[in-house]
C-alpha cells in the first residue's frame, strides 16, 4: 500500500456541496492536486479532479488503479478534514 500524506486542505464555509480542496503526495513521490472533499446525502465523500470532455461529461484526471487505493485515499482525507 502506497504511503498517502496531506499536503494541504483549503476549507470552504458557507452551504454549498463542495467542502475542501486538498492536496496529497503518494509515496513521497507523486503531488496530486485538486481532489475535492464533497457532502452528499450519505455524508461526506471524496472525488477525484476531473475534467470535461468534449461530450459535456466529466471524466477523472486521476485514476486510483484498485479500490483498496481508492479507499484509502478517501479515508485519509475525510480524517484529515474532520481531524
């Protein structure tokens, strides 16, 4: 398993969905920038920066390649951004 780190969190106030940007490096190796920290109606959950194609849909710019990646992506930055 990949070593993941916050790099920073850049919290929102106010009502809206979108909570925080944050930043993580993996493996003291990769930077990946622009992950967002969203509430939804289970709670709060973590997407990936995406980009919109040229169909109007978005599509993830970074990819975790398993789920167990995915997960543990997702679990560090909800503990940090509630820690």
């Amino acid at each position: 398993m990949p070593e993941i780190a916050i790099a920073n969190i850049y919290r929102f106030e106010g009502d809206s969905a979108l909570k925080a940007f944050c930043d993580v490096i993996v493996s003291g190796s990769i930077l990946i920038k622009g992950i967002r920290v969203v509430e939804g109606r289970n709670g709060l959950f973590v997407r990936m920066p995406a980009k919109q194609g040229k169909d109007g849909k978005w599509y993830e710019s970074i990819q975790p390649m398993t789920q167990e990646i995915r997960d543990a992506l997702s679990q560090t930055i909800i503990e940090a951004f509630n820690g």
